[in-house]
C-alpha cells in the first residue's frame, strides 16, 4: 500500500475509508480538518490523487480556492484517457460524430468508422437534434479540455511552488 501524504491544508494525519465490497469506494480524509478525496474505485486510486495534493502552505489561496484546484485535478484524473478527438462513425446503423480516445476508433468491415467507447455522441443533425449541433463551434475546446485542464493545473502548481521559493529567499534576504 501506499503511504499517506500529511494533509496538503492542515497538515494534519490522513486515514482512508471505504471498502472495496462498497459500491462508493474509497476516500482519503484529514483526521483534523476533515478535507477529503472523492470516491475511488481502488484504495490505490484514493491514495493516489491525496498525494498528488500540492503541499501546504500554499500561500495567495484561500482554502475554497485550493480545494476548488483539487476537484478539477480530480475530475481530470476520473475522466476518459486522452487525448479526446471528434470522428464521424457509425453508430448502429446511423450516422453520428462521436468524442472519444483515438484508439478506441477502428475501421469496420464496411469501411465506416466505428468507436468501441465513446465520451460523447451525436448522431444525424437533421433527423436528430441531440443539442450537440449548438455546440459545434465548441467542439475544438471540448476535444483539447482533456490535455489542457491537467495542463493548466500543472502550470498553477508550479507557479504557486515558484511563487513560495521567492517569498522564502525574500524571507531570507530579510526584505
């Protein structure tokens, strides 16, 4: 098993919960604080993503702030492997344009695309209003969100690390 990281906001001892016979899964939860991850399919999962914590103090956020950053990593973590990209397949007979992991689309017989999972779908614009088609300008952001999100969380995490190391040589400096 892995070990717990001290909690990231509190630094406070960290004790998971769950069990894998739940159907909720498992949890990582500050002793003191009571910060917690979502639910995880695996105690690893849970783990995982407690660690991946930025460590504390993280100083220009407040605590809503720092755990609204963490649910988005969450999200991320939780979502379909990436990268995303929108293919035109046939879905059953019926066409559509699917948002799904490249490798998930093959060539079928018929020479159609075929997407064994997909994200999200949307099939025939003029017989079918999924609501998809208002999106179509949208659709570039939503492919790329996969890549960029955990991207832009990286980006605050180290500018925030950079941030603390100037203010501790300013500290040190004695400015």
């Amino acid at each position: 098993m892995i070990d717990i990281k001290p909690c990231p906001f509190c630094g406070g001892e960290a004790d998971y919960y769950g069990d894998h016979i739940e159907a909720a899964g498992f949890m990582v939860e500050c002793n003191d604080c009571d910060v917690r991850t979502t639910r995880y399919g695996t105690l690893d999962r849970a783990i995982a993503a407690w660690n991946r914590r930025a460590p504390q103090p993280i100083q220009g956020f407040d605590a809503k702030t720092a755990r609204r950053l963490e649910a988005i990593r969450e999200r991320c973590d939780e979502a379909t492997e990436g990268p995303w990209s929108w293919f035109d397949i046939d879905a059953n007979g019926a066409d559509a344009e699917a948002l799904c992991n490249p490798k998930d689309v093959t060539m079928g017989p018929d020479g159609r695309k075929r997407a064994s999972d997909t994200i999200l779908e949307s099939y025939d614009f003029e017989s079918y209003s999924s609501g998809i088609d208002s999106l179509a300008d949208d659709r570039e952001f939503i492919a790329n969100s996969r890549e960029d999100i955990p991207f832009l969380l990286d980006l605050v995490a180290d500018l925030v690390a950079e941030n603390a190391e100037l203010r501790d040589a300013r500290v040190r400096a004695g400015r």
